[in-house]
C-alpha cells in the first residue's frame, strides 16, 4: 500500500508549536470540556499552588476555587501520602513527561478522597497540567472483595456440619452441640422440640422447607436437601444447607429422619461476591484495556470505532482514514506509520508496542497487534487489531529493574555478609561482604553449591539446612568454624528461608558475622575480670586482717593514757591534761574508724546464706536496739506491713538500723518521724524509709553512699561517713540497688530494693 503523502508528511516532519500550552484551555477551544469535565483538571504552577481548576474540584472536594487558589496543593495530601506525592512531583521536575500516581485528598469536611493523577509539563515546563480522576469507590469495592474472598476460604477449610435426628415416633429431635453452636447456642438453650428448628425458619422459606420435608417423608424425593435462611442467636439470619434421610419400618412408614445442616452464608455471599467481581472485570477489560478496532484493505478507518472513539475520545471525523495517529504520541508516531504501512503492503502480521493518548489527556502504554483477514481467494478482505493496556506491566518492568539495581548496590556496599541460596544450596547471589569475609573475591561462585565452595563444612550443616529449608529459622550467636587450610573463625549466622509470590520456600538466605576477634577480646575480658575478682576478695580479706591486727595496738594507746590520766591527774598543767584528751579522743575515734572497716568488709567476706527472712521481725528487732535513742529524741517510728524477703537475717538489721538510725540522728529541731513501706514490683520488692530531717541538696545524693564522705563536721552529727557505704554493700549483696530523694530542710527518702527470687551475685 502506498502512503498518503499528506499523511506522510505530518507524521515525518518537525512541528513547530507557538506558545499556546502556557494559555489557558479557551486558547485551544476547549473550554467548554474544561468546565464540564467530571474529571479534576486544573493547572499548577512550580510554586506548589494551582492556578486554575475546573468546577469539578468544588463538586469533589468541597472547596471554593478562591480557597483553593490561596492554599498549597501538598497541604491538602493525607500526611501518610505526601513523602511519595512529592517524590512523584520531583522524579516529572527532573525530565520524565508525565508521572501517574494515587493519594488520599483531604476535603472540605475533613473527610479524605482518593484520587489518580496525571501530571505533565507545559512546553516550557514552567506550569504543570494535572489531570485527576475520583477512586474511592474503587478503592472501598476492593477493600470488601479481598475481606470476603478471605471468609471464604476460611469457611472452605475450617467448616462442619451439625447433626440433627428426628424420631417421628417421639416427636423428639435431637440437634447436636455443633449445629446449635452454628446458631450461637450452647447446649442446655435448645430443647429436643421439633419446633425448635421451625420457628427459627425465615418466613419466606417456611412453607419451602414444609413442603420439601412432606416430599420426603412421602416417599416422593430419595433425600431431603434444601437451602433455607434460618434465625440466629444474634438476630440475623444465616444460610443453611440440610440435607437428611429418612428411615422407614417394615410397611414403609417413616419413623426416623436425620441429617445435617451446614451454614453456608459465607459461602452465598463469597459466590455472588466473586460473579459481581467477575462480571466487573469482564467489563472492565472490554471497556478499558481492550480496544478492537477494524480497518479497510488499505489500513484507514472507514466505519465508527466505538471503542477507540471511547478511550481516545475521538470523533468519527477525527479518527477516519489515518486520523488516528494524531491520538499516538507524537515521538511514537514516525515508527507506528511506518511498522504499519509496512504491514500493510507485505500483508504480514502487525506487531508493536506504542503510547496511546487516552482521552483525559493521558498516555497509555499499548501493545499492538493486527492481522488481515483473508478471503477464500487468498486476498485481503480487512484489517482487525487489538490495542492492550500494558502500562502496568512497563511500569512493573521499570520497577524490576530498579530494584534489581537498588539491589546489585546493597550487595555491593551493605556492610553485612549475606548470601543467597536456592533449594539445592546453589549461590544464587552474595554481597561483597560475604566474598571478602570468607576469601571468595576471586571465585565465581554463583551457582556453584555451597558443599563445593566450602568441602570442609561439617555434617551437621546439612541438616540444619533441611530443617530451615522446611520452614525453620535458625541462629547462633558463637559458631567455630574451622577453613579447609586450618584457619579458625569464630561467626556469628542466621540461616531463614525465602519463599517466591506464592509463599512457596524457593531457597535459603543466610546472614553472617565473623566475629573472631570480637571473641578474643571477650575472652581476654573474662581472664581479666576473673583476676579482678580475686584481687578485689584479696583487697577484702587484707582489710579485714589489717583492720583486726590494728585493734590491740590502739587499745593499748588508749589504756595507757586512761591510766596516765587517772595517775597523775592534778600533777600535771593543763596543756598536758589537754593533750592526753586529744590522745584518748584520737584513739577512741580510730578504735570505731576500725570497728567500721571491719563492719565493711565483712559484708562480702563473712554473710550468711541468703534465704527467707520476714522483715517485719527485722524491724522489731531493730526498733528494740534503738529504743534509747528513739525515747531521748522523741522519735516516732511508724510502718506498713512488711514482706517476707531473701536475704541475710544479720545484714538486713544492719541495713535498717544504719537508716533508721540516720533518720534518728540527722533531725530537725522536732521530734523526728520515721515511716518505712514497701512496694511489690515486677521481680522486685522496693524498701521506702521516709524522715523529715534535715534533708540534702540533690549534689550530695551520689557522694553519700562513698567511703569516709560526710556532710557534716563530727560536732555537729558523730559518725565515721562508713555506714551509707555498708548499706549500699548490702543492697548490692542481695542483688538489688540503693537510691536518695531528698529535698534540704524537709526530709529525706531512702529507696533499696531486693529481688523476689535469689539471684547469683558477683561481687567485683
């Protein structure tokens, strides 16, 4: 066939278009279409607002064309859809000519529309055309289809039957637990009365059901089967399908029926939910994806084109002869005329693939295909062809490949070791990772098996490879592994498998650490720790002996300067009388310095086994020690009942008589309250001890609990600064831990806890 030259000519040479796409639509002569499209069609300019829209954004959204010109068009984006809606609007800004994308618009009444944009450039890509079709009901219809569609194959595997037996005789039914369970009874809710059944029947299937029933017992139907509605506990009705036999006796009396019922509601409404489906996409891909077309022996369009006209929205006029290029795009239309006429004149099949305007302004990707229909003669009689929507499929192709580079980089450059196996353990990829970990760089391993690249790996492998490839997922956290030339590595590996679209298992992913030196410094860590451990009970026993040995010394300075006192006292001037004062002081304050050294140290060196210890004895035992100093100072000591603890019966009175003792010493110019509670917590129990002494600044609460540290000079309050620091030793013997809340001038609350069950403890 030879092409028309006109024809020819527009499809081969350059246009040259004036700056009319800047203009608004009336420049084009399609104002009206703009007005009255039911579609939102509006232009946008790169400043993110609109700059004019179609009535059918009121209609909508709800908006008034002045709002929505004064508002940014992103702002009005569902919040979960704005990261990808501007990630759309920045892949069109770098060069693609027109981006198709789905989000939720918030309307005017704060309710949310799903809408499907088309978004292109102007010719001098200063303005965009936006192009925007309302979805919702899509979007809700599908929503319901995949709900149903999983009740269905719920019901399909998981459903039973109730059993029903009618002695005709009795008059008595018996219907079991399952088919008054399928109602939303429990047993002892249903009687054995026939009536049971029958007025729970819909009314409209009353007399069906009667009649049925009648049939059999008659003799006139082999079975009774029938679907009827029947009321459920909930006050609705279900579908039902029973089906029953009848027994007769020796004249061909009935005197016996029994059967099932099986509720099939979901079965009903999956069924007329998968036809309505069904009928929807039938309709959908004649309507939509599929557009048959005809044409003359030549390749013109000489008869109306429904569908073409329907998805292109072109007229007969606009279509006929080869108007219908003018619907490709215009950098298809060069190869579309020339693979057609070259079909054409050879009379060969017809076969490409090329963008088609739809008649919102959108482009569709196309797949063509066309064939001549032949006459008995051999001759060609005409043309018929198939347009196929295959937009999806190029964008899914799009997507494969960018993912398959967005993957290629994640192998390259993750820093994790993974590799990828398939069902026979056959690499099927590795990131770089894993090569350089195990020394396979310079190897092409992909689709060698895992048993060949690594001939010394233990037996014991294989067999957590088939357990995974079962469905288990495994992992170690410390694993030796030793290489075929002697080389020991520790790693660190979890082995899962991976499964294709389906959920089939296909293969075996596996994600590696070595973690050799990571080991090394544990260990060197552990060695280091146990030495510690010894030096520190080392450190303990020295100053328990150190301290014990320093007794007799001091209590032999401290004798004889009683007795240099008591002997010559009036022979001596006062400065000496004032001297042996100071050396009587200073030896009876080391005598207690030591004293509570020893206290100290004995907490890790000499406690008793911990066990079960009531605390309220502890405390009574403990208020009966301080009894003279609670009566001198007024003291009132109040508590809540106190639990049955793990601990050390001796230390755990020390513990409460250093804080209650405290509370006693460090008070205010009134008489002292004291108040101890506890608190049960997850594992734990939590000691309150509350005063309203002299209280702290919230810099000291830390420095307390140290060794020799005071607050106040020893005229003020006695004391060696060691008792806080015992307590804190004996919280942490038991596992627990020891805290402050103190405000100055109002009171002081010490916290300690010790846990409900007894923990191994090891003191470093």
């Amino acid at each position: 066939m030879i092409v028309n030259p006109e024809q020819h000519k527009q499809v081969s040479r350059k246009t040259t278009q004036l700056e009319l796409d800047e203009q608004p639509p009336a420049e084009f002569g399609l104002e009206g279409l703009f007005n009255l499209s039911p579609d939102l069609l509006g232009i946008a300019g790169r400043d993110g607002y609109f700059k004019r829209v179609n009535p059918a954004f009121e209609k909508i959204l709800g908006y008034t064309t002045e709002e929505l010109l004064a508002t940014p068009f992103i702002s009005l984006v569902h919040p979960d859809d704005q990261t990808a809606t501007l990630a759309e609007l920045e892949r069109q800004e770098l060069g693609t000519p027109a981006v198709h994308f789905e989000n939720r618009y918030r309307c005017k009444d704060q309710s949310y529309c799903w809408l499907a944009w088309t978004i292109a450039p102007s010719q001098r890509r200063e303005r965009l055309y936006v192009i925007a079709r309302d979805v919702t009901q899509q979007k809700q219809t599908e929503a319901v289809l995949w709900e149903t569609q999983a009740r269905y194959e719920l019901l399909t595997e998981g459903s039973k039957g109730g059993i029903w037996d009618w002695n005709l005789q009795t008059n008595h039914v018996y219907y079991s637990s399952r088919w008054k369970y399928t109602l939303g009874f429990e047993n002892d809710e249903i009687s054995n009365d026939p009536d049971e059944w029958f007025k729970r029947v819909h009314p409209d299937d009353l007399d069906q059901t009667k009649a049925a029933l009648n049939a059999h017992l008659d003799g006139l139907t082999p079975i009774f089967e029938l679907e009827q509605r029947v009321l459920h506990k909930d006050g609705t009705y279900h579908w039902m399908l029973c089906r029953g036999a009848t027994l007769r006796d020796s004249n061909g009396k009935p005197c016996r029926i029994a059967g099932s019922n099986v509720d099939i509601t979901e079965h009903k409404q999956v069924q007329e939910a998968l036809y309505k489906s069904k009928e929807r996409y039938r309709s959908l891909v004649e309507a939509t994806t599929q557009i048959i077309w005809d044409t003359n022996v030549r390749g013109e369009f000489v008869t109306e084109q429904p569908r073409w006209s329907a998805f292109t929205g072109q007229t007969f006029d606009e279509l006929q002869g080869w108007g219908w290029l003018n619907a490709v795009h215009p950098e298809d239309q060069f190869n579309t005329a020339k693979v057609w006429a070259t079909a054409v004149c050879d009379h060969t099949l017809c076969q490409l693939e090329h963008r088609l305007r739809r008649y919102d302004g959108e482009y569709r990707y196309m797949s063509v295909r066309a064939v001549p229909v032949m006459e008995a003669d051999g001759s060609i009689r005409e043309w018929v062809g198939i347009h196929t929507d295959i937009t999806e499929r190029k964008q899914a192709e799009a997507s494969l490949r960018k993912n398959a580079e967005m993957l290629q980089f994640l192998l390259e450059h993750t820093p994790a070791a993974i590799a990828m196996f398939d069902k026979d353990m056959k690499f099927h990829l590795a990131s770089r990772r894993y090569l350089e970990d195990y020394n396979l760089c310079n190897q092409d391993i992909i689709e060698k098996s895992a048993y060949e690249v690594f001939p010394e790996m233990p037996n014991r492998w294989q067999e957590i490879h088939q357990r995974c490839l079962q469905g288990a997922v495994e992992q170690c956290e410390e694993d030796l592994f030793v290489r075929a030339n002697g080389e020991q590595q520790w790693v660190k590996w979890e082995l899962r498998p991976w499964t294709d679209g389906v959920g089939e298992i296909r293969g075996l992913i596996v994600s590696t650490e070595v973690i050799t030196e990571r080991r090394k410094a544990k260990e060197k860590l552990e060695q280091l720790n146990e030495r510690l451990l010894h030096s520190n009970r080392d450190l303990e026993q020295f100053a328990y002996v150190a301290s014990h040995d320093l007794q007799e010394p001091l209590r032999s300075v401290n004798s004889y300067a009683q007795l240099l006192a008591q002997k010559y006292e009036g022979h001596l001037d006062a400065k000496a009388d004032k001297y042996l004062g100071y050396i009587m002081g200073g030896a009876t304050r080391m005598q207690q310095l030591i004293n509570d050294l020893l206290e100290f140290s004995r907490v890790g060196t000499h406690g008793k086994t911990l066990q079960g210890i009531d605390t309220e004895v502890i405390l009574s035992q403990v208020l009966a020690d301080l009894k003279v100093a609670i009566a001198e100072s007024q003291a009132v000591v109040t508590h809540d009942p106190l639990p049955t603890v793990i601990g050390d019966e001796i230390q755990l009175i020390q513990l409460f008589q250093n804080l209650i003792g405290n509370a006693i010493k460090f008070c205010q110019d009134k008489p002292p309250r004291v108040h101890i509670s506890t608190e049960q917590k997850q594992k734990e129990w939590v000691f309150e001890v509350r005063d309203n002494g002299i209280g702290m600044e919230s810099e000291f609460f830390e420095r307390i609990f140290t060794l020799f540290q005071r607050l106040h000079s020893r005229t003020e309050y006695p004391g060696t600064g060691i008792g806080l620091a015992v307590c804190k030793k004996i919280v942490e013997r038991h596992g627990g831990q020891i805290w402050v809340e103190s405000t100055l001038g109002v009171g002081t609350t010490f916290y300690f806890s010790i846990p409900q069950k007894r923990q191994e403890t090891h003191e470093v």
